[in-house]
C-alpha cells in the first residue's frame, strides 16, 4: 500500500509534549494490509521519528526472543514468530515476518538498536495460566540473594495442579474457579511479601539492570495472574468487565515499566488493538454480556498525561472480510466518501470539525472482528489513520 500521504512524524512533531508512548491501534485483528499500513509508519517512526522500540500486544515475557531476533542473534525466524509471540493473529500474518525481517536489517545500521516488547500479560480471552512460572522464578532469584522466603516445596504445595488453574470454564462459572481458595489467598499473601522484598532491593547499586528488570517483570505477573484468577473466582455481576480492566491495567503496567527504561534511547511504539489503546472507557459483547473497562491506554494516560499519544486506525471497505462500503452518514461513510486516496492521517481537531453529526457504523464484517469508530470519541484521539478499503 502507498502511504505516501501519511506523515505521522510531523504530526507528532508539531504536538507541544513528546510522546513517550505513541499507542498505533488496529480496528480488528487477522488483516494482513491494516499491518502492512502499521509497518510503513512504524519503520517511518523508527528511521525519521528516532523510535527506538517497539511494544506489541503479546506476553511480556516471550518477546526477548524476538528481540533477540532483530539484535542480530543467529536464530530461526520460523522458530522466533512461533514461540515469541502469544496471540495467533501474530505470528501466523506475513506483515508480522516482514516487519522484524525489515527491523533486523534496519539495527545494522543503528548505533542505538530498536528493542522489541511485548506488553500483555500471559492470559487470553477464554483463560489465564497458573501463576507457578513467575512464582517460583521471583522466588529463586530472592533466595539467590540470601534473602528468606518461602520454600518451594511450599509454594508447589499451595499452587496445586496446573490444569485447576487453567480450566477454561471458570471465566464463565465462577465457582469453577480457583483465586479465592484457601491456598490461592495464602498465596496471594506470600507473593506480596515476595514483591515487598524485590521494593526493599531495588537500589542495592551491585546488581545487573538486566536481572533487575526481570526481576519486576516477575513480580508483577506473578500478582496480575493472583489477582486475575481472584477475580475470575467472584460471582458478581461486573466480573466479565473486571477481568476485561485487570488484564489491561497489567499491560498499563508493563508499559509504564516500558517507558521508564526507554526514557532516554527515545519513545516506544505500542502496537495493539485500538479497544486496547484508547484514551476513556472501552466496550464490547462476551456472548449476551456488554462488557466495559478502561483500556492500557487510558491507564498509561491517566498518569503520563500528554506524554501518551493515540493514533487509531480505520477502514472503510474490506470485501475479502466481509465488509462493504460503509453507509453515508455514518463516520467511516463520511471518510470513504470524502477520500480519494488508499490511505489518510486525520489529526484529531480536523475529524472533529469534518466528524459533526457523524453516526456509528452498524454493519459488520463476516467474523464480526471491525470495531468502528465511536463518533462521541474524537477527542480521545490525536489522529486517525484511515485506509479507503482493505482489499486483502
């Protein structure tokens, strides 16, 4: 796809703050152009805009290997986007593959290389892991630096069996859960004074930044993942959109963590979805269930303010998905009608000028993946990248 008429970087550049974090979200996931529009601006971002990382809607704690990857090691690629990403709507796309095949050969040329980053927790939609991996790695390392903890012989104890922390069911049958046992609580209560013990160490100045770094990075999924099963064991009504908010305030989380490490190489480009991204509250249905929280991106913004920047993408016409032309009146109608070129950056006041009266897109494409833009949001946005129609 041409984006010659996309300069994201002199958007950015003309904002009064500089943005830590630049939040570039995709309206539904699987496109294989949506990404190949991302990756021109993010190689733009990266060779222009002085970028240098890149955070992706993945478990945290796969992506070194992927970083790996573009820091020149002597690894399969095949074997990177299998085991370095979490979610299937990124390691099987092409765009995926040519992107860190293009990052790779663009740190030769750096002096300050591009990192890459996942910033999701390790849970999907229908699931979450037990917190054992990052439980008994945290634990290790404290006890490696003579501090006194538990055991782990006492902490396999209390975790139990794998598999009743991975029963598919109990995100939707709350008793079936197992966060709010008697052992997850005594858990729950052991990780804390584990985390307490990494605070209490962080300015001993003789450790590595890099074990450091792994360090919290542990901590805090071990408590995401207690938290998240604690809340998947409550029956409550709100326990959908609670589980919905906790898995992004642990992306917010990462980024944040994210963002202090890169303070000074430059600022990270987040990739994910735009429910994921944006600034206020976000919505959806789970089956019969409207569920709402308030995004990793509203997290990060709520306490980085304008150094947090979003840039949303949208489609008009996707017949390969389903989707047709959009119906005038509504807001992708008005662009698609308006736009005679594939693909167009908005800046924020200029949509909410052209945007007035605008309506919500009904239709839908064949899996029900689009999610279209909230005419009521424009002023949660910088920018919108628009693209005419997804023809692939």
């Amino acid at each position: 796809m041409d984006l010659h008429p996309v300069d994201l970087v002199a958007l950015l550049d003309a904002l009064p703050t500089p943005a830590r974090l630049l939040g570039l979200g995709e309206p539904m996931h699987g496109s294989e152009e949506i990404l190949r529009a991302r990756n021109a601006a993010v190689l733009d971002l990266v060779l222009r805009g002085g970028y240098r990382s890149i955070a992706v809607e993945s478990d945290f704690h796969r992506a070194p290997q992927v970083n790996d990857y573009l820091a020149g090691a002597d690894l399969d690629l095949e074997g990177v986007l299998e085991n370095g990403f979490s979610h299937p709507y990124l390691h099987r796309l092409d765009a995926t593959r040519e992107l860190l095949v293009r990052l790779r050969d663009i740190n030769r040329t750096l002096e300050s290389p591009v990192r890459f980053y996942g910033f999701d927790g390790p849970m999907e939609m229908a699931a979450a892991p037990s917190p054992r991996e990052y439980l008994l790695r945290l634990r290790a390392a404290l006890a490696g630096r003579g501090a006194h903890v538990a055991s782990e012989a006492d902490l396999d104890d209390l975790l139990g069996d794998d598999a009743r922390w991975t029963e598919e069911r109990a995100m939707y049958e709350a008793d079936r859960g197992v966060g709010r046992t008697v052992d997850a609580e005594k858990l729950r209560v052991l990780t804390d004074d584990l985390c307490a013990l990494v605070e209490e160490r962080a300015p001993e100045p003789a450790e590595p930044e890099e074990e450091r770094w792994r360090l919290r990075a542990d901590a805090r999924t071990a408590v995401g993942l207690l938290r998240y099963h604690a809340i998947m064991a409550a029956d409550t009504p709100d326990r959908l959109g609670r589980l919905s908010a906790h898995r992004d305030v642990m992306m917010g989380r990462n980024l944040l963590a994210i963002a202090d490490r890169e303070a000074e190489r430059g600022g990270t480009v987040v990739l994910a979805h735009n429910l994921h991204l944006q600034r206020g509250s976000s919505e959806m249905w789970m089956g019969p269930h409207p569920v709402r929280w308030f995004s990793a991106g509203a997290q990060v913004a709520a306490r980085i303010g304008d150094a947090y920047r979003f840039v949303a993408t949208a489609i008009g016409a996707a017949p390969a998905h389903g989707l047709a032309e959009p119906e005038r009146g509504t807001v992708e109608g008005e662009l698609f009608r308006a736009q005679d070129v594939r693909a167009r950056l908005y800046a924020g006041p200029e949509l909410r000028e052209r945007l007035q009266g605008a309506t919500r897109r009904q239709d839908r494409d064949a899996r029900g993946a689009y999610f279209p833009l909230d005419p009521d949001r424009p002023a949660d946005v910088d920018a919108v990248l628009f693209l005419r129609e997804v023809r692939a």
